[in-house]
C-alpha cells in the first residue's frame, strides 16, 4: 500500500470525527433500493474525485460512489474529469494559476504520476460550489481510492458501495489525451480485478466503443450509457447504436419523462439521470419514478 494511503488512513479517525457526531455513528442508510450516487464522491461538499470526496459521501450514506477515470504516461488510472489540470480547481506544482485557455497543454496523459502528484486539486475556491471544504490534495490512484474506501467501510462495520466509473475518453482525443478504448478498458478492468470489486463496479460511459467492449470482455459487468442533452436520439436508437442493452441508462436530468421511465422498464434498464442539485429536481424525477439519482449534494436525498 503506498505511503499516501498509509498517511491518508492514519488521520482517518480525525477526519471521521469531524464528519460526523461521533466516529463510530452509521450514516443515515437509504431505507429503499433507490440508488443515491454522489457525483465525484460529493462535488458540492469536497473537492472532486479525491479520497477525502468519497469518504465524506460514504459518511453521508450514499449507495453509489461516482467517479471519472483517466490515464497517465506511465499507464496509471488516477481519478479526474478532465484528462488535463482545470485551470478551475488546480494549481501547479510551484503554487502559479493558469487559464482557461491554458489547461490544455498540462495533459495527464503525457505526465507520469509522479508529476501529477505535484499538483493541488483542493484548495481553490469554487464559486459554483460555495459549500466545498477546500483542502490541498492531488488526484488519486483509482487503486488508492479503492483501498482506502474499503478501509474505511470495515473499519467502521457499514454496508458496501458500489463504484460508478466514467472511463473519460472519445475518438477525437485517443492517443492524444488518452489511449484507445481497448487499452483504457484493459487498464482500468486490471486495477478492478486486482482489488477483487467486479461485483461492485459499473463502468459508464459517453464513448460508447467503451461499453461495447465491456459488453463482450467482460460480460458480468454493469454498464451504463450516459447520454447528454444534446444528443436528440431516442432511448431506442441509442441503445441500437449501443448493439446491447446496457445495465443502466443514464440520460442528462432534463431528458427524462415519463415515457422514458416507462421504455427503460420495458427493456428492463435502470433509469439514473445526472447531476441532478436541487430539491425540487430530485422530487420531480423521484415521482416519475427513476431508479436513482447522481448528485453533487448527497445531503440533499439523504437529510431528514
């Protein structure tokens, strides 16, 4: 186990403590099948796709922990939405900020992990996010994560989370920003089978040669099609294109209605839009019958 997971763990009971009343206390466990999934671990609370976002959703009690894969140089899966640094939550290794215009030459796919290592993730301040506790910290290991939110959970006797992995890739950018869908699929699918969670995982994705490929490799995984709110095909002519029927449809929050609630259920698909942060929101989808909900705001399904 490298040293940032033994340092990480090692002030896990602090953290625990200052997440909750009292270290030992269960988070407030959903008391229906509904799939409460934390967008990025907790974007709105934490900063993204780092450790200490996943522990505080698992302390929350969310079902599923959401997360984005990328690759680096030396064949690395680390956790991050973009396949480069943000200029938006990043700093560089000699405490400098950068632009918009900027981020995309700091390409992760052209760093080895030891460099991207170097970077802070956590401590800028996110006006989109006014609730976000800012912390230094780097991109992590997806191995890392894994460890250390297994950890976790037994150490303090809680029920297991599923892990809903984006593999961050498309045709325009491979072997730019990331290598091709069979070597990413091969790359990320070792990190899972090496940590024995295939049961737990599903691996989501726009790219759909992602999923087709996890489709026939690795058919006892779960799949989820993500679908954004410009893609005006039907749920029936995405999953044509798909070739397979995926585990779960995952459609921008504004493209869900009672009709495509209805159509996931004849194809036996679960029905999880994104990212849904209000309570409004949450209620109305909730009606309609969707089968979960990706949040930035966990605390928003799970507050009493």
């Amino acid at each position: 186990m490298r040293i940032y997971i033994i340092i990480f763990l090692s002030h896990i009971s602090l953290f625990s403590c200052r997440m909750q009343k009292t270290p030992s206390e269960p988070p407030p466990q959903p008391k229906t099948s509904f799939d409460i999934e934390g967008h990025r671990g907790c974007r709105g609370l934490m900063p993204e796709n780092t450790i200490p976002a996943m522990i505080k959703a698992i302390q929350l009690g969310v079902t599923t922990l959401e997360m984005d894969a990328v690759i680096t140089a030396d064949n690395q899966v680390i956790l991050s939405h973009e396949p480069f640094m943000s200029w938006e939550i990043s700093t560089t290794p000699d405490g400098s900020l950068f632009t918009y215009a900027e981020e995309k030459k700091y390409n992760i796919y052209k760093m080895n992990y030891a460099e991207v290592q170097k970077w802070d993730v956590g401590s800028r301040p996110n006006p989109r996010f006014l609730r976000q506790e800012k912390m230094r910290v780097y991109k992590p290991l997806l191995a890392d994560v894994i460890d250390s939110v297994e950890l976790y959970i037994k150490l303090h006797n809680l029920p297991p989370v599923q892990y809903n992995i984006e593999t961050k890739c498309q045709p325009s950018t491979d072997n730019l920003y990331h290598p091709e869908p069979a070597k990413f699929v091969s790359l990320l699918m070792q990190v899972i089978m090496e940590k024995k969670i295939s049961d737990k995982v599903i691996i989501q994705s726009f790219d759909m040669r992602t999923l087709k490929i996890m489709h026939t490799a690795y058919p006892k995984v779960r799949t989820a099609l993500l679908i954004e709110g410009f893609n005006k095909k039907t749920l029936e002519e995405n999953c044509k294109s798909l070739g397979f029927i995926p585990t779960i449809y995952s459609p921008e929050q504004n493209l869900v209605n009672a009709e495509m609630v209805a159509d996931c259920r004849k194809k036996g698909m679960k029905l999880i839009p994104w990212t849904v942060n209000d309570k409004a929101n949450i209620e109305k989808l909730k009606n309609l019958g969707v089968d979960g909900i990706i949040t930035d705001y966990p605390d928003l399904l799970l507050s009493k």
